[in-house]
C-alpha cells in the first residue's frame, strides 16, 4: 500500500504533484468511493478512477525533446498555440514534460510518463543543472555581478554555478550560464537584474542530457545510461 498520489504518479498517469491536485478536486475515486484526502492509502490492485477513466500503469518511456521557438510547453493551451508536446508525433504513451521552457525559449525539454522521476527532477532539492546559451542585446556590462547572488524582482536570490562569456561586441553578447535551481523565469529575471535584455535564450542542457546534435524541432529515446543517471540522482538532505 503507498499513498494514492504516488501510486497514480507510478502508473504514469501524470506527476504527483497533479494527482495530489486531481485528489484535492474530487477527481479521483477509489474502489467507487471519491477520495479527497492526500496520503489516503491504496495499490495498483485497487480500481482507481480517475476523470472517469480507469487507472492502467503504463510502461515508462523516456524522451528528449529540443523546443522550438514559440510553442507552449503545457499539454492543453487555451490560447490554441502550439504544444510542445505535438511535436513527438510517434509517441502513442500519455507523457508530460518535465518542468518548463518559456514560450520563445527553445532547447533541451524532456518528457516522460514516469511521475516520481518528473517530480524527483523538478523538486528543488535535487539541484538539477541546467546550461543554457544566453543572447543579450548590445554589449552587456557588469557580467561579474554574476559571480555572486542576485536580487531578483521579488527579492529572492538566485545564485548562478558557473558562466561564461562566449562573444561580445557592440551589437549582442553571448553568455554560457549555468544554474542549479529552477525558480520561474529564472535567467531573464537574472539579466533583467543587471539591466540587461535577453532576445534569444536556448537551454542546452538539462540534467547532462543534451539537445546537441539533435535539430529543433526533434526529438530522441534517452538512452538506457542517461535514464540511469536521472534515477540515480539525490538530493541534498
């Protein structure tokens, strides 16, 4: 027996912070009864509906995915813009993605139908890194501000691993960031700190995994070393 959230995130039906709130909404019944109370007990033996469907665990498949421009990262969108997730057109499992990109932020985007890894890879504990390749408008000053913490807008601190200035001239600056954290909006709410504006952002990486070589736009299987590594992850204690 495992709590109710974690049995639906292991089937693969979504992350276990979205089954906790399909939970909260009187969603999910189990064995016919709606169940509303997190931690509520059960097993894959029970018959677990969810939305009017029934609860099947699917085999976990992992995917990496390089956003392109100007598409959403969510599975619906009600705005009608395109979905990332459309671009895995052969992919037949309910997958999701893990975290998000911004609508014009392109790169390393990964899917999966594996919940406890999806919320493993998005808690902040488990300080996932992620490089992105950052475009500036003109030449960028002050860069070394990013040696130590910046105040974002909400006043809250966001500290950058390691960077790297990759070209600068009069017309734009390109900056190799690295970060370990995951607050929203995160390096255009860095550079706007220092008075700077980002016109291209593209993450090159998620968790090691990387987009290069892989075109916008496609996608790949993660291969068995990669999901391994994922797995093997652990957070700070």
């Amino acid at each position: 027996m495992e709590r109710l959230q974690k049995v639906i995130a292991n089937a693969g039906y979504c992350s276990r912070r979205k089954a906790e709130q399909l939970i909260s909404e009187g969603k999910v019944s189990v064995n016919g009864e709606i169940v509303t109370k997190l931690g509520t007990l059960a097993s894959e033996k029970d018959e677990i509906i969810i939305e009017g469907k029934r609860l099947f665990k699917e085999k976990f498949v992992y995917y990496l995915l390089n956003k392109p421009r100007n598409c959403v990262t969510t599975n619906k969108d009600d705005r009608n813009r395109p979905i990332a997730r459309d671009f895995l057109k052969d992919v037949k499992e309910r997958i999701y993605p893990v975290g998000r990109l911004d609508f014009d932020t392109t790169g390393a985007l990964l899917f999966t139908n594996d919940g406890d890894l999806t919320n493993k890879l998005t808690h902040p504990r488990y300080q996932v890194k992620k490089v992105y390749i950052v475009t500036l408008k003109g030449e960028a000053k002050d860069l070394e501000r990013l040696n130590d913490p910046v105040i974002l807008d909400d006043g809250s601190k966001a500290t950058v691993k390691e960077y790297e200035v990759l070209k600068k001239n009069k017309d734009k600056t390109i900056v190799k960031l690295t970060l370990m954290e995951g607050k929203n909006h995160e390096v255009k709410r860095i550079f706007e700190a220092l008075g700077e504006e980002v016109i291209k952002l593209n993450r090159e990486s998620f968790a090691d995994i990387s987009t290069i070589g892989l075109k916008e736009g496609m996608y790949r299987k993660l291969r068995d070393n990669e999901i391994k590594y994922l797995k093997s992850l652990k957070g700070e204690k």
